[in-house]
C-alpha cells in the first residue's frame, strides 16, 4: 500500500475498487515491510478484520457509516480500546485493569467505519517532545534515510512516523505541548491540535487535564477536516477552503524566531513571501506576552509540571519509579519546588494572558515556525541528559505557547532543512477558532507547501 491519502481511499472504497478487508490486510503487510517494531505498541489484527468486515457489507449495500468507512486507523497508546491495557507508553501500567470501553473518540470512529488497526508508540506519560522510548523502543523517523536515526518527535512519535511510512493514512495524537504539532513537523506531515473540548477526553490517559488536546495527523488539511466530520459525526465537512484574500496572518515580533536554524527561518520566510504574492495580508504584532509566559514559567513552574506531578505523585514515591524513563522523572519532579501559590499565580496569569492574546490576534491567523529546529540525531539525545532536555526545550517551545494560551494550531510542511529533514510552518487561531483556522490552513496549504 502506497502512501495514500484517506480521501482517495475512501473514493475507492466507496466506488467499489478497493475491499475494506483487503485494505486492512495491506496495513499489517505494510507494518511487515516497513520492519521498524517501535512504532505500534500493539497491533489489533482481530478487531480490525472485524471493524472492515463490517464495513464491506454497509458499503455493498450502499450504506456507509460516514465519509471515511472502512478507512484505515491508528491510536496514540493513550486512547482507551476495550479489552486491552492502556500503556500511556509505560510498563507500569501494563499492570491496570483492561479498559472496559473505548474512549470517546475511539468510540466515534468506530461510529463512522473506520477500521481501528492498533494502538502506538510514544514518549512515555506523553511528556517530552523528542519522542525517545526506552521500554518500547523509539520510532525511527523514515526522512532519516540511511543516515543517523533521528528524532520522530513526541510526545506521539509512533503517530507522525505511521504516517509518514504510509502505513495508515490518519492517526489520532494528543497534544499538551506540541505533541502532535511535532511529529508532524518533523516528518513532513500534517498535525490539527484542536482546542480544548473541542473532542471529547473520556478514555484518554490524562498529562495535564488543563492543556490536554487532541488531533490527528495526516498526509492533507483535507484529510484532517474529512476525519474531524465524522468524528463529530457529521455527513459532510463544514470547511471551506478560504480564499487568500479573505484571510490576514499575524507574525509575533517576540520569542518564537530565536535561535531558529538558517534553513527553517528561510523556508518560513519563503512561504510568507508565497502567501502575500497570491493576495494574502500579512502583518507583524507585538505580542510581549509570549516573552511573559517564559518569564512566569521560569519563576512559578510548569502547569502542566504540576498536575503530572499531581497524578504520578504516588508511582514517584515508590518502586515503579525505577521503572520509569528517568528523562521523564526528571521532568516531573522539576514541578517538586512549585507552591500553592506558584499554581493559582500561574492559573491567574493563564486567564488574562488568553484574553490579551485573543484580543491582540482577532479574527487573523498567527504564524511561525513549528518548532525552531529539524529533528535532530537520536544518539546523542540518548546518551546525555542535559544534550535532551536544551533540545527538548527548543522543540516544545512555538507549541507550548500555544497551548497555554489555548490556541488551536495547524502544522504544515513547507520544506527540508539541515540534513534535509522536514520543516514546518504553524498556523494558530485561539481558542474555539477551529473552523476558521481549519478554512485557512485548507486555502493556504498548497501554497505553504510551495
């Protein structure tokens, strides 16, 4: 199976020139050939020749459950499946009950027909945007080549490299700090971090229930908006590309470009020039706030440190923390020092930042680089912990923004930089902008894309 994207194969699917189950018997061919086994954390042969039966006898009697029936998928080992541990990319959690029911937006897939193929890989308790696993292994980025492996991004690394291999078309991420925007960044694909509520988060094992997103990533906009319909079970799409003309993008003056690598600051630069030159307005804002939520986070902590710390208190203070990733304990108990105080200031200073910033934004499209750098080699990530945590730093820092901020977020590739890796271009809108910023990442990919 070559890497197709869900809307032609839902075409043929549909027309009668593809099988579901022949299409679900190609995903764990494909899972064979590619021959990288940290990407899924297991696989689901049964529930899928199951899930694509069923879906060849709707779509014989032209009765199909939604636009994308009988299209391939694949969960971040976060999402509840019935039957089955959920990981959260752990091995201490191997040992809680299955899960009695599938979470919510599992659930609306399997509503809309498509053929749930496993559950994958990821940075453990999903906290760091490197994408390393030492219980699992980590996902080997495919852009890469021959050379030195490099990062897949995380915290849903097994979900970007699905992807990118073109073993599934869609896979569905959660995003606290960039961990979907990431991935896709670093693999060339498409990421939609939604805003928060706007899926819902029954089943999925929690980070920070603050800032915890979700979104899928996928090879087009399209993809990702045909995949956000059925989800919400909707027969059609409600997005519409919008026209370059109606749309204004907004640039920070402030943080998001520092220390950003030559070739990601020239392909940004490049797209921008593409954007005005077919009719698109765009502007610089001062936007001082994004330098000020640093300045917080330096002197009152991490929110999403906090309520990690809140969660994992226990497994911290006891016999499972010898089996946890130390890069991960160590990130966790950066939150140690924090304060009641630290936590309501922080809070506090969410709620009026969100409102300046939704102010200063309005109904524009702010843009930047998805992250400042290409996704760098994994050795020497792995082999020093102060080398991981500087470029943990810099990976998470464009999305962590916004998702303190409550922004929704498209990334979209928009060339190759050092060592000819992916790079990526952010488009955010805030909080409960989806569909508008949906519109404009749909009218501006192609151009993006260059």
């Amino acid at each position: 199976m070559t890497a197709r994207t869900a809307k032609s194969l839902a075409a043929d699917l549909h027309a009668g020139r593809v099988d579901p189950v022949d299409l679900a018997i190609e995903v764990f061919e494909k899972i064979k050939q590619v021959g990288d086994p940290a990407i899924f954390i297991d696989q689901l042969p049964d529930r899928a020749m199951a899930e694509a039966r069923a879906a060849r006898e709707r779509l014989k009697a032209g009765l199909p459950a939604s636009l994308l029936d009988g299209v391939p998928i694949a969960w971040k080992d976060l999402f509840d499946i019935k039957g089955r541990v959920t990981t959260a990319g752990s091995v201490v959690l191997k040992r809680e009950a299955p899960a009695t029911a599938d979470a919510g937006v599992v659930a609306a897939g399997h509503r809309a027909g498509m053929i749930t193929t496993g559950t994958l890989n990821m940075t453990e308790f999903a906290y760091s945007g490197i994408g390393l696993n030492p219980h699992y292994g980590t996902p080997i980025n495919p852009h890469a080549g021959q050379g030195a492996a490099r990062s897949p991004g995380g915290s849903s690394s097994g979900s970007g490299v699905v992807v990118a291999q073109g073993i599934v078309p869609i896979a569905m991420g959660t995003d606290t700090g960039g961990s979907v925007r990431i991935p896709a960044s670093f693999n060339g694909v498409i990421g939609y971090k939604s805003s928060t509520g706007h899926y819902p988060m029954d089943g999925v094992f929690p980070l920070s229930r603050s800032l915890d997103t979700l979104g899928p990533l996928a090879h087009t906009v399209e993809d990702c908006v045909l995949f956000d319909a059925a989800l919400r079970g909707m027969a059609q799409p409600d997005v519409r590309a919008a026209p370059l003309r109606d749309v204004t993008f907004v640039i920070p003056d402030d943080v998001m470009f520092d220390d950003a690598e030559p070739e990601v600051l020239d392909n940004f630069n490049a797209a921008v020039t593409r954007l005005e030159s077919d009719g698109a307005r765009v502007r610089q804002i001062a936007m001082p706030q994004l330098r000020g939520i640093q300045d917080l986070m330096a002197r009152h902590g991490s929110l999403a440190g906090a309520e990690a710390l809140a969660l994992h208190q226990e497994r911290l203070s006891g016999p499972d923390e010898t089996q946890i990733d130390a890069r991960v304990v160590r990130r966790i108990r950066q939150a140690d020092s924090m304060s009641a105080a630290d936590l309501v200031i922080l809070m506090q200073a969410r709620t009026r930042l969100i409102r300046e910033t939704t102010a200063l934004i309005g109904d524009a499209i702010l843009i930047c680089p998805t992250t400042p750098i290409v996704a760098m080699e994994t050795a020497a990530l792995e082999a020093d912990q102060e080398v991981f945590f500087a470029h943990n730093g810099r990976s998470l820092r464009n999305t962590s923004l916004g998702n303190f901020l409550d922004w929704c977020g498209v990334s979209i590739p928009n060339g190759t930089g050092a060592g000819g890796m992916p790079t990526g271009f952010l488009m955010s809108a805030p909080h409960g902008r989806d569909h508008r910023l949906l519109c404009a990442a749909l009218g501006s990919e192609e151009i993006i894309r260059g």
